[in-house]
C-alpha cells in the first residue's frame, strides 16, 4: 500500500523547509511560533503555563512546535485522504 500512508519523514521534511517565527511571553505566560510551511501555508502552535513564574521559553517553544507537528500530519493526512476520494 506504498503512497496510501503520510510518513514520518515527510512530516519531517516539511518542518526541516519551514520558517518559524516565535513569540514568547505573550500576556506573561504564553509562546505562540507560527510556521510558514514550504508552500507559503501558514500554521499556528501554541502553549502557556497557569503561573508567569514558570514560564520557561524552551518548554513553551517545544510544546507549540509539536503542535504544529501534529497539525501537519492532519493536513497531509487530509490531502492524502483527498487525493484517494
């Protein structure tokens, strides 16, 4: 069933093409990056802790991503879907 699944390093190489642009600390206590995907599809992820205080950049940003991550395998997953129908 070869070209009837979205694989791993397909995901991988659209996030490997994609730009990101990252914003911490929005109110305090969120990071939302956005990624322009290599087609110019724009994607958002986000993540924020209850407290300001436990803010930590590297976990908000790492969080958001896999979001975006996630997003990605839907989208192909869509247009794979799509292409079969």
């Amino acid at each position: 069933m070869a070209g009837k699944t979205v694989t791993k390093a397909q995901v991988d190489e659209i996030l490997n093409n994609s730009e990101f642009e990252v914003f911490h600390k929005v109110f305090g206590k969120q990071c939302l990056v956005v990624a322009k995907l290599p087609n110019g599809f724009t994607v958002v992820g986000e993540s924020a802790c209850v407290d300001p205080s436990n803010y930590d950049e590297e976990i908000g940003f790492n969080i958001a991503k896999s979001r975006i991550e996630n997003r990605i395998w839907e989208l192909e997953g869509y247009k794979l879907q799509n292409s079969l129908s």
